[in-house]
C-alpha cells in the first residue's frame, strides 16, 4: 500500500510539472471520432470548423480528484452558458461558442458510470455534455494520442486546433481562456504562420544546427506555395515550399542543416512570405527567431531511445550533484528510435535518468530500450524492464580525444580488428616511435616501449586480443609529431 502512495505522488508530481510546459508549448490536438453513451458519434475537428473551442475532460469513475471536481459543476456551468444553441442544457442565452466533453479512460462501463463500484458516484446524473468511454464501440488510443497518464486532466482546443492544459478551474476561468487563451487572427484568404520552432538545444557543442518549423494555414483560401527564407551565422537560405495546406491544416517541414557554426552565441531565425505568390495579409505571424550558443570545449554525448507503445509516458533528465540541470520529452511515435544530442563539461560525474510515469519501464508492445554514447563508445544502457526510471552514471574527460592526420603518412589494418593490428609508417628520416591505446574516455589502457626505426616503410604489429570490443584510439608519437587513428575492436 505504501509504494502505491509512493507511486500516486511521483505520478500527481511529476505530470503536475510535465502539465505546466504543456501550457506554454503549442501542441496541435490529434483529431478523433468517438461514440457518447447515447450511441451518438462526435468528431472532434467539425467542432472546431463549427467555430466552437472544445473542451476535453478526461477522468475516471475511480478516481477521487475527478469526482470531486466534478461535483463543483463547473463544466456543467461552462456547458450551460456557452455551449451549442438548442443543445439539451444550454441556456437559451447561451454565447454558443463552447463544447464540452467527458471522456471516461479506464474503459468504465455505462453501469459503472452510473454509480456502479468502484465508482465514486454517478457520473451521468446532471451531466448535459457528452459521456464518452474507452471501451467498444471505442477505444482507448485517444489517451495515448494526448498523452494521459494521470487523471483528471482538462483540456482546450482552440479553432486552430491548437491543444493546452485548461486545468481544473471555474466556469469563469475557463471560458476567459476561450476569450483571452485562443490565437483568433481574423478571417483572411492568406495567413501562412510559422511556429514551434524546434532544433536541439539553447545549447550546441557540436557546431551542428538541424532545424525543424511547424507551417499552418490560417487563411481561407487553400495554401499552394510558399517562401521560406532562414539564416544563422551569416549563411542565408531559401526554400521554395509547395504543397496542399486547408484552413487549419499544417506541415512539419525540416530545413537543410548547418555545420560547422561559429563558436559564441547565435542567432537563428526563420520567415515567410508570399503565400500562393501573394503578400501575406497578417504579418504578425511570419518570422521566429531563437539564440542559442555554440560552446566547442563542452562534449556532446547521444541519448539513442527506442520506444514502446507507450511513448507519451517517458522523458529523460540530467543531474550534477544531485540537481536537475537538464531535461526533455516529446517522444511521440511508438516504436521509434530517438537520437538526442546532450552537451556536458568534461571530468564532471553525471547521472542521467530515463523516467517511466506508469511505472513498468519499456515493456509495452515490442520492448524499448535505451543506450548513452561519446563517440559510438557506449557509456551505459538500459533495457525494457525497469519501474519509474532507469539511472546511467557517466563522465567523460577532458583527455578523450579525437582522430587526427599528420604529415607522417600513416596505415592501420585491419580496421575493424579482432587480434593483432597492423600499423605501417613510411618514415623519411630514422624516428623515435611511441604507441598508446586510449579508450573513448581519453583514459591510456596501453602503452609499448618508445623504440627507433629506420627510415622508409615500418609494420609494427600492437596485440589488441586483451581488449573488449569497443571504440578505441590509437596514438602515436613519432618524433615531434603526433597522429591519432580510430579503431574499432571486434572480437
């Protein structure tokens, strides 16, 4: 009974702060056709085409924070003041602007909502809104598509199809969202907007910028073409977008990356303009820019996730001394292999966690499964069968190095090795020759006595079978010089 309270909370705690970014963060809300206990069908989108901004309230019979509010009314308040004109309790005054729904997500039966245990109460007495379960004729993908793990959650969606986290409040606070809440630009035969900017990181230590924009239409008349222009450290670029985009419909589209980005901080922004080779008629709406910075003396390690069925569940988080530094979310796609880029300090200890809200790990449908890399080496890994998280404690130091050329022309075969590698040197002059094995880390794990050899072609042979398979990198001091090759072991 304790690790079930336990449980609650970490759930009620952690999606209590996981919700507030939702707020901030424009999602578009997956659209969905259900059928109401009273065996009519509801598509979600005609409501908003209708001009309604939908409400969604997803609880449980069981669930006590649920059925408390849900005898405050305030739904029900919401519902009767400003839902769709001639519906059964709506006021004849009604703004008819609102639409409210209820949808059970435990696959409660209609009995259950009526008061049946474990039910709290009966759910359908006094409701005027639309019940809607999760069980036949429907399903429960709807909460994975919104991502609900803990009950109750509220919701609006805007005209738009915009979605955030209404929150359990009045009828009075709720319909002031629908007021104040909802990006209501007027009706226009052209409207392009560009949002959700996304790339990595404010932070970037790998000089590399993979830029993704979120483009919807808001004008009336269907979107054909479009101009993209978008710049960072002085490089400009342009995309000639075409495509088929109605009212309210949009487009994830990714830009050509950037390399090689100037060290310090950064600028990126991104516009539009001339959509269907018209002007735009609201500009407000047409560029983005984010600052980011650029820090090469930082590492950047790979989180790779595989994951679920489940996706909307996880989010990773990186800690130092016990502190949350860092954290991230939005694994969308079930069974999915994600790469996140993570910049860190070198020779500080950290722990990165993979958090699991509902607690059973990665072990829905075909099993997930996460690893943590520098340079293809693997830090640490986690399979599917864990609880709330899975932890990997890491560093990297300063003295991990990268592959280089030097001027001494340098062959090592084979490369992938399993036993005995071979190193060829064409010398011009006699040289003192050093040879090291460091692993990714940078840490020297072997070292062969510095030797002299003569000018012209060497093979010098390095036994490698006492290693595990890995990343390795091989350096080699010749004289003054210093060349460095990547190796890979096999056996």
């Amino acid at each position: 009974m304790k690790k079930s309270i336990l449980f609650i909370l970490f759930i009620l705690f952690h999606f209590g702060l996981k919700a507030q970014s939702e707020i901030s963060e424009l999602r578009v809300a997956p659209d969905w056709t259900l059928t109401d206990i009273e065996g009519k069908e509801h598509n979600m989108y005609d409501y908003l085409e209708k001009g309604y901004t939908v409400f969604i309230d997803f609880s449980t019979v069981w669930c006590s924070p649920c059925w408390n509010y849900h005898k405050t009314n305030s739904l029900e308040e919401l519902f009767a003041n400003h839902g769709p004109k001639g519906y059964s309790g709506v006021s004849e005054n009604t703004t008819d602007d609102v639409m409210v729904f209820f949808i059970e997500g435990s696959k409660a039966t209609v009995a259950q909502l009526k008061g049946e245990k474990p039910s709290l109460g009966n759910w359908v007495e006094g409701t005027p809104y639309p019940i809607i379960t999760t069980s036949d004729p429907n399903n429960d993908k709807v909460l994975s598509d919104y991502g609900i793990v803990s009950f109750p959650r509220v919701f609006k969606v805007c005209q738009n199809r915009f979605l955030s986290l209404a929150g359990t409040l009045t009828a009075e606070k709720l319909y002031a969202q629908v007021l104040d809440g909802c990006d209501n630009v007027g009706d226009y035969a052209q409207n392009a907007k560009l949002f959700n900017l996304r790339f990595v990181d404010h932070e970037n230590c790998s000089g590399e910028l993979k830029p993704r924009v979120m483009l919807q239409n808001y004008g009336s008349e269907v979107l054909k073409k479009l101009d993209i222009t978008y710049s960072v450290d002085g490089v400009n670029r342009k995309l000639d977008w075409t495509g088929y985009l109605e009212q309210y419909d949009y487009e994830f589209i990714d830009l050509l990356p950037f390399y090689n980005i100037k060290e310090g901080a950064q600028t990126f922004m991104v516009k539009s303009s001339k959509p269907n080779s018209v002007e735009d008629e609201y500009l407000d709406n047409d560029i983005l820019i984010k600052d980011f910075t650029v820090d090469y003396s930082k590492k950047e390690v790979i989180l790779e996730i595989k994951t679920d069925d489940h996706p909307e569940e996880n989010n990773w988080e990186l800690y130092y001394n016990g502190k949350l530094i860092k954290s991230g979310e939005g694994f969308l796609k079930k069974q999915t292999i994600y790469q996140i880029p993570i910049c860190i300090e070198s020779d500080k200890y950290y722990r990165l966690k993979f958090v699991d809200a509902k607690g059973n790990g990665l072990q829905s449908g075909d099993a997930g499964w996460g690893t943590l890399k520098y340079n293809d080496n693997v830090l640490g890994k986690f399979d599917s069968e864990f609880s709330m998280f899975s932890a990997i404690d890491f560093t990297v130091q300063s003295s991990a190095i990268d592959e280089t050329e030097k001027s001494i022309p340098v062959e090592v075969y084979p490369n992938p090795v399993e036993k005995d590698l071979n190193i060829v040197l064409d010398l011009e002059k006699e040289n003192q020759i050093k040879i090291y094995i460091h692993n990714v880390l940078g840490e020297k794990i072997m070292e062969r006595e510095e030797k002299k050899y003569p000018p012209g072609e060497n093979t010098i042979s390095v036994d490698m079978h006492s290693l595990d398979a890995g990343i390795y990198f091989l350096v080699l001091k010749i004289g003054n010089e210093t060349s460095v090759k990547k190796l890979v072991l096999s056996n």
